[in-house]
C-alpha cells in the first residue's frame, strides 16, 4: 500500500509527501531494498544530503559483489545537485569504508573534480592507479585532470601508461586525440594506425585516420578509409560525405562531388555542402541554377537564410553582378533589418556601386548594433580615407577597430592609408609594414608602393 501511495505521489509531484512515504516505508520494511532505494533518491533529488552517508554505506554494503561497479556508478547519483561541495564531503565519507579498492578513490576523484578541487582529484585517481595499475578509467581520468592545467602533462602521463601497459586501446584512443588537439600529427597517425590495425572497423578509429590522411595529404588512404566508414555502423554519415565531396571535388571531379554533398544531411556539414555544391554549379556557367539551389535550401532549413543569402550575394558578385547581388541582401534585410552580417555585407556592396549613404548608414546601424566590431569602424574610417574626407572622423574611428584588434593587417593597413592621406609618410610607412608583415595581401601591397 505505501509503494501504491509513494508511486501516486510522485505522479502527482508531490515530493514532500514522497519523502513522507518514503521514511514511513523505511520504517516499516527497515529491509526493503526498494524502500531504501526511494527513500535515498527522493532525499538527494531535494538536496537533503546531510545524514545520507550511513544509508548510501548500508546500500552499498549489501551488494559486495556488486561494490566496485557501483562505487564508480556513484557520482551519477549526484548529477543534478548543484552544491558540488556537499556533494564532495558525501561522497568522500561514503567512500571512506571502501579506500582499500581503487574504485572509492575513484569516487571521490570525480567528485573533487567536478569540485573545482584539482589537487585532491589527481591525488585521489592516483592513488586509484597505485592500487590498480593497469586500469584504463583511472589513467584516463588522471589525464582528463591534468588536461584542464596542461595537453602536455596529460600527453606525458597517457604516453607512461601505455609504455607500462601497451595493450590499453582506450588510453591510446584519447593520446591520439590529445596529440591531434597539440597538432602532432605525425605521432598522432602512428596511434592511429596501431588502433587500426587491432580495431579495423571501429569508426573512432577510422575516421580520425581518414581525418589526419587528409591533412596529410594522403587522398587515396583518406578516400578508402572515408569509404569504409560508410560501410560501418553511424548514427549519422553526413561527414564522411561531406569530405568525399571535398575529395572529389579538389579532385576535379564535380559530378561526384556534387553526388557525395548530396547525401549529406542536417547538422554541421550541411551548410558547408550546400555552398560548395552552389559554387561548382555556378562554375560550370550554370549561375541560375546556383541560385535555385541555395533558395531552395533556405526554404527547407529557414535558420539558415542569412548564410544562405550571403553565399547567393557572393555568387553575383563574384559574376560581376553586383545590383543582383545588392538585391539578395536588400531582400533578405526587408525580413532581418538589424541582422549585422546582412548589415556589414550590404555596405560593402553599396560601396562597390558607389551608394555612399547607404554605406554611411549601415556601418553606424552596425556599429550601434554592435559597439565592439572592429570590422565596421575599419570600414566606416576606410571609406572616408579612401575617398581622402573627413580625414581626422576616419582616423578616429580606424583607431578604435585598432583598439579592438590590435594586430589586424586589414586594420593596420587602413591606419598607414589614412596617416599617408594627412600626409604623415613615416607613421604611414609604418603601419603599411606593420600590415604587410601580417597579410600578404596585394592591396595593401599597393599602398605601401605608393
């Protein structure tokens, strides 16, 4: 009858009753798993965790064959109590009982962890090492900590567990992916290919090898790992596409290309496949039919118009269509007119077409939009410097993109053409270096010639 009364309670949202029934259950059935289950759920759902430790030993105690397994399951119990602290001291003394296993250590590894308390966390899952030597979790926990501080502590304490225990696939998962992360390929490809060899079809393993081919340059292996991946079992294969496409398309083969980005589908290559597949449409002369493609998938995934529209505007304009292009924008800011990319972009053209006020207009629009773009004060002073007026406003606002981004060659550039505009040749011979060394960039090539 109370199991009956606490699970109606609990549909109803009841928890205070619960936690009632659930101490009225206890007493009753002192024995009952359940009841105790309930009674510590209930008591940490509500942050109630004083007094829990002896309840959460008795628990654990009951089932010894079971107690490594659930003391590294603990910290779940804990996932949604925002009080880390408390949590930390709760598990610390639930573990104590249990610190000649490994896994208490563990326990309270996470805990201090997820703390804040890093100190504590890596001498605890050190010491789970020290009792269990060759244990995957605790070494990769060990580097998880150090990572927070330092890739390279991390790098070093993976690389000494597999040079103890060379059979660890797991810790030689994470090294690769660590020594990716530094941009060591080159040793990263190695763990790589040991993994591949042992876990042929293990797609955490296939992909990054495809992955660091391609940086390698290595298109055949990259293409045939790629291939392989589409054979294997993925929630979602719209990378491998996605990268087929690149592969294909770098290739010189845009028939296939466009056939792989075809299949890709929503998430964080669609976007990228779309604009690809629009360019090698309008490269083969086939501008209208870019166009269509980019419309039409902005009608199928509406958060992606802006990008959508941009990339329509960058085909125009690239065609030497710049009202066409002008017209996309001016469309799409009649549904966004303070869409700040919309914004910046629109100006960039209007200033193409010689529409000064509207360029004037927007920038500002943008700046107030946006207090903080060092992109529109650089535009808004350039093109007074530019066009040599309000010299001392340009400068002015060029010093504020330079305040913003200190080290932009774009900005740095625009600086050395306003001081050559005032007619200071030393300042601008300068910035115009300054910029140069930055980007090689033949513009900004030009305005130190002149």
């Amino acid at each position: 009858i109370i199991a009956r009364a606490v699970e109606v309670a609990g549909q109803a949202r009841r928890v205070e009753l619960v936690l009632a029934l659930a101490r009225l259950w206890v007493e009753v059935e002192p024995d009952s798993k359940r009841a105790q289950q309930v009674l510590v759920g209930v008591q940490i759902m509500t942050n109630q965790l004083d007094g829990l430790a002896p309840q959460l030993i008795g628990m654990l105690e009951q089932d010894r064959a079971a107690l490594p397994a659930n003391l590294v399951a603990l910290n779940r119990m804990f996932a949604r109590s925002p009080d880390r602290q408390a949590v930390l001291a709760l598990v610390s003394q639930v573990c104590a009982p249990f610190f000649g296993l490994a896994e208490a250590h563990y326990a309270v590894a996470v805990a201090a962890s997820s703390a804040g308390q890093e100190a504590r966390a890596l001498a605890e899952a050190r010491q789970a090492l020290e009792l269990r030597p060759d244990w995957e979790a605790a070494a990769l926990l060990e580097a998880q900590i150090l990572a927070a501080k330092s890739s390279a502590a991390a790098i070093s304490a993976l690389q000494g567990f597999i040079a103890r225990h060379p059979k660890s696939p797991d810790v030689q998962l994470q090294l690769a992916r660590l020594l990716v992360g530094e941009k060591r390929y080159s040793e990263a490809k190695r763990h790589f290919e040991q993994l591949l060899v042992s876990y042929p079809n293990n797609p955490d393993v296939v992909f990054p090898v495809a992955l660091l081919a391609l940086q390698e340059n290595d298109v055949a292996l990259a293409e045939k790992q790629l291939k392989h991946l589409l054979t294997l079992e993925l929630p979602n294969k719209s990378a491998p596409y996605y990268y087929l496409g690149q592969i294909a398309e770098d290739g010189k083969r845009p028939d296939e290309a466009l056939a792989w980005y075809g299949q890709v589908g929503p998430g964080e290559q669609y976007l990228p496949a779309q604009l690809r597949s629009a360019a090698i449409v309008a490269r083969s002369g086939k501008l209208e039919e870019a166009r269509a493609m980019l419309r039409q998938a902005a009608e199928s995934r509406p958060e992606l118009r802006v990008q959508l529209a941009l990339a329509e505007a960058a085909l125009l304009r690239d065609a030497k269509q710049t009202e066409a292009a002008q017209a996309v924008l001016e469309r799409e800011l009649q549904r966004q007119p303070q869409q700040p990319e919309l914004l910046y972009e629109s100006a960039l053209l209007a200033e193409k077409l010689g529409n000064m006020d509207v360029v004037e207009s927007r920038l500002r629009k943008l700046i107030e939009l946006q207090p903080n773009s060092a992109q529109a004060y650089n535009a808004l002073g350039y093109s007074y410097a530019d066009r040599n007026i309000r010299l001392e406003e340009a400068r002015q606002l060029i010093e504020k993109a330079l305040q913003l981004a200190p080290n932009d060659g774009f900005i740095l550039d625009s600086m050395g053409w306003v001081l050559y505009r005032q007619g200071d040749l030393e300042g601008a011979l300068d910035y115009l270096q300054r910029a140069l060394a930055q980007r090689q960039d033949p513009e900004i090539a030009a305005h130190l010639g002149e």
